[in-house]
C-alpha cells in the first residue's frame, strides 16, 4: 500500500510517498480502508519533535515512534480482528488512530473503541476533520471548562481546527461566545455562530473592558497575565497548546501551561489544561450534534495523499483556517 513515512524528526521534506506492507488488525483492532484523513497541528509537532520535549516523553530521539503520520481517519471497514464486536467489513466509520498514528496511508489499523461509525450527512471529507478537532473542543469546554448555559466565552483561536468547533460547541451548549481570529476570518466565525468577534489586527481583546467566565486559549500566543485579566474573579482559563511552528523550541506551548500550573495554586481562578484524544463515546456525541445540525465542520482545503507535505506546510506556517484534508 502506498503511506506518507518518516524516518527522521525534521520539515515536511523529512515526509515521502512510499510502498509499505498493508497492516493486518490485532485483536480489538479494526482494518480500515482510508478514504480521508485531516491534518492537526498535533502532525507537525511529531513530524518536527517540536516541543524538544516530546522526544524525551517519546524516548525517541532521532525520529518518531511510528514511520507513518496521521491520526484523523475516515473510511471503510475492510476487516476486523478477534474480539471486535459492533462492527463489520463494509461499515463506513470515522475516528482517531491514536498516538500510533497511520492515518495517511491506504490502510490504517485502528482500536475499535477509537472508531464510530461516520454521520450519515458527512462525506469521508468531513467526517475526517471532525475526531481530534472536534473532541478537544467538546472536552475542554464541556469536561475540564464545566461550561454552563448562560455563560460567557472567550475563544482565542476561533477560526483554526479546533476553534471553529469550539465555538460551535460553546453555542450548542447555551454560551455567549466571543471569537478572536484575523480581519479575513471575522465572517466565517460569525456564520458559525460567534455572537461577537474581536478582529486582533484591529484590537487587543486583552486590553478591552469585558470579562468571561471561561477562556479557552488555542494558540498560546499570549502571557498569563493578559489572558487572566480577561478572567472574572472566579472564571476558569483552558490551555491547550497549539501555535504555530516557528523553529525548534525546548517547551512550546508547554511553557505557558507550567506557568499556568504554578500560578493555578495562588488564585481564586481556576487554571486548567487539558490535550485533545478521541474515542467511540466522543465521536458518538460529536455525531449527535452534527445530526441536529449544531456543528459542521469547516474544510479549508484538501490535497490529494501525494501532496501530504504541502498540506502541513500550509497548517503550519499559519495560512489554513479550519481544517486541511487529506484525500484518497
């Protein structure tokens, strides 16, 4: 089968088109004949060992774990390994590989609790821009930021992958939402729901009067202090990484969420980060939400599986809004 490799930690360049051996599915795991997969900014921090840090977490220091990148999946079932109950070869299903990766491929084994089976509205395109993105917005705003009807959000980040879902959630959830993004992204995230939006080329929304009861900061571009000055007295600020990739870094966006950490245990606001995986039970509530019409996933671009550099090239120097797809 044909798959995107990596031998080495480094650029897109670092990324090949080659021949592989087609998986065959342990036990519990699923054989799923790829038909999309999408791009997160999670990709090009494996593809790069960006944050250094990960390579120790990893014990992997010349190159990632596993050869072929890519975690969003969506396709069909091709068969199924002992003891996977539910679902059956011909199935159209959509999920998150998981830290082994292997979504860009032909072929990708995957963990049957990590699959469910795709909405019946999306195409595969859709469907595979919907599991990591989707599932870090739905956990840290409704799990680790307790959101509750009637409150006020701040999404700093709105118009990337999981921003754009964010305030699609938040909305569904009952919030008034306030998106931050560029002058060009003000009416996408406007049409998906933001009840006010603060252009940053125009205004700094960390200098402006109002104050949230949650804050979910998605690109870790700010100090701490800014993003808690925008905080009630007793509001809840989210951390989640992201950012984009500007040359190697010892911590990232680790650094703000330490610090976070840190100043968590000296104030009555509540600082808190969280890291975006996905399963059958997210993926099945994502779907609930996109049936009744609450979410849709925005695509930006998609490029065929031979231009997979390209297309994290493009997610990682800060050009893409939404999601980018890979198509097979």
């Amino acid at each position: 089968m044909k798959a995107i490799v990596q031998d080495r930690y480094g650029s897109p360049d670092t990324l090949s088109l080659r021949e592989t051996a087609q998986p065959r599915p342990s036990s519990g795991e699923v054989l799923v004949r790829v038909r999309a997969a999408a791009v997160n900014a999670y990709d090009w921090h494996i593809m790069r060992g960006d944050p250094y840090v990960l390579r120790l977490a990893a014990r992997s220091l010349r190159g990632p774990r596993f050869r072929i990148r890519g975690r969003d999946v969506a396709g069909v079932v091709d068969a199924v390994g002992d003891g996977v109950t539910g679902l059956s070869p011909g199935d159209e299903v959509y999920g998150d590989t998981g830290e082994s990766d292997g979504a860009f491929a032909e072929y990708v084994c995957v963990p049957a609790e990590r699959l469910a089976p795709k909405p019946a509205k999306l195409t595969f395109e859709q469907a595979a821009a919907v599991p990591l993105a989707g599932s870090t917005a739905l956990v840290g705003l409704r799990d680790a930021g307790r959101l509750r009807a009637g409150q006020h959000v701040l999404v700093n980040g709105a118009s990337g992958g999981v921003g754009t879902f964010a305030v699609q959630i938040a909305k569904a959830l009952g919030a008034t939402v306030t998106a931050v993004c560029s002058t060009r992204n003000v009416e996408l995230v406007t049409s998906l729901g933001a009840d006010h939006v603060v252009d940053y080329t125009r205004e700094d929304f960390a200098r402006g009067m109002n104050r949230y009861q949650l804050v979910l900061d998605l690109v870790g571009n700010r100090s701490l202090a800014d993003l808690r000055r925008v905080l009630t007295p007793e509001g809840t600020l989210l951390l989640s990484g992201g950012g984009v990739s500007r040359g190697g870094s010892v911590l990232g966006p680790m650094g703000l969420i330490i610090r976070g950490r840190l100043a968590s245990r000296f104030t009555r606001q509540r600082i808190a980060d969280f890291s975006g995986s996905s399963n059958r039970e997210l993926c099945t509530s994502l779907t609930e939400l996109i049936e009744a019409g609450r979410v849709e996933p925005v695509i930006d671009r998609d490029f065929p599986l031979e231009k997979t550099a390209e297309a994290i090239r493009y997610l990682e120097t800060e050009h893409a809004r939404a999601k980018v797809v890979i198509t097979l």
